[in-house]
C-alpha cells in the first residue's frame, strides 16, 4: 500500500488550479469577443442603407426646409418686421433662424453642415441689429419633391447618388435632379449639396 504524500497532493491541487484558471481566462475572453461582435451586428445606432423611399423624403424635407428659409421662417404673433436698407425693403428673420448658427443648424436637418454653410454663404443675407435679414419677396415653386420617382445612379461607400424625376404641379410634366447622399459621421443619411437640374 501506497503512503500518503502530502507535498504530491497540494502539488498536484495547485497544478489543476493553474489550469482551471488558464481554461477561465479563455472562456471568458472568448465571451467578451462574441459579445461584442453581436453588438456591432445587432446596435441599433448602427447606419442603415438608404432606401428609395428615404431619399424621396429627405429631398423633399429640404425642399420644404429651404422655402421655408427663402420666406423667413415661422413668425410668431406680432413678430414679423420689415425695414428700408439701400432702397430695398428688408424683413427678418424669423427668432428662430436669425442667426447663421440657426439657419445652418435648421438646415443641417436634410443636408450636411459644409453643403448648409456652402448654401448660406450664397444668399443675400444681411446682419441688421445683430438680426439676420432678406429682401423682402415671395416665392414658390410647382415641383412636387414628395412625389419624386427615385433611381439609384450611384454608390460608393457612404456616397450614394440618385436621380429623382419630380412631377411638375399638374401640368404632367417632369424635372429630373441628381442628388448626392452621404452617411454623415456614419450614422444619419443627409444631402452633399443642392440638387442639380439634369434636363
């Protein structure tokens, strides 16, 4: 009969612990591995592909926004002011946009900050009392954006590039634009610049 070696014993429970450990140590790196990988596929945050349908909406959203911006915003009661400057008469800005860092923010909604910056660069704005102005006139137009018929053209990465047909109020008729999408910051969908006429 064999006598009992403590020394052998403790060895040998060390020795299954170092190995026990080892197997945890993979076990539980492999877990946080898997983890994230299905966060990445499952985040709801994650960008998704933009659709024909998207496109025909964000295009008509800055159409929409843009008039807004050309007829002064959304006056409140009592708001609305026009002025007399070199022979043209000015009004301002609604106080929600009469800033440039509003009117680029109001903007940025359908379209990149740089295209937002680009577009407010090109208007005839003025700073009057701290207050951002614009002759006074009114406009409009007959192209019905929510009813655009989208075709893809192009995709590149984020870029993404569509041609709308845009029906022209109830005349029939039809204007084609290209318009050119990108993943901003690879979450939210926004247009690169203004649509370009392709008639």
């Amino acid at each position: 009969m064999k006598s009992f070696n403590l020394f052998s014993f403790v060895k040998y429970i060390n020795e299954g612990m170092v190995t026990l450990r080892k197997k945890l140590f993979y076990w539980v790196s492999a877990l946080i591995i898997i983890s994230a990988c299905v966060f990445l596929v499952f985040d709801t945050k994650s960008p998704t592909p933009l659709t024909d349908k998207e496109a025909v909406n964000l295009s008509f959203k800055l159409s929409q926004s843009l008039s807004n911006l050309q007829s002064g915003g959304d006056y409140k009661e009592g708001e609305y002011q026009s002025f007399i400057y070199e022979n043209n008469t000015y009004r301002y800005l609604s106080s929600s946009i009469d800033s440039e860092k509003e009117w680029i923010q109001y903007l940025s909604q359908s379209m990149t900050k740089e295209a937002a910056l680009r577009v407010f660069q090109e208007q005839n704005l003025i700073l009057q009392n701290g207050k951002l102005a614009q002759i006074e006139a009114d406009g409009g137009s007959l192209l019905e954006w929510e009813k655009s018929k989208a075709y893809l053209i192009n995709q590149s990465g984020s870029t993404i590039v569509y041609k709308l047909l845009v029906p022209v109020g109830e005349t029939g008729e039809t204007e084609t634009f290209q318009v050119t999408f990108i993943k901003e910051n690879q979450k939210v969908w926004r247009i690169t610049e203004l649509p370009t006429s392709v008639n």
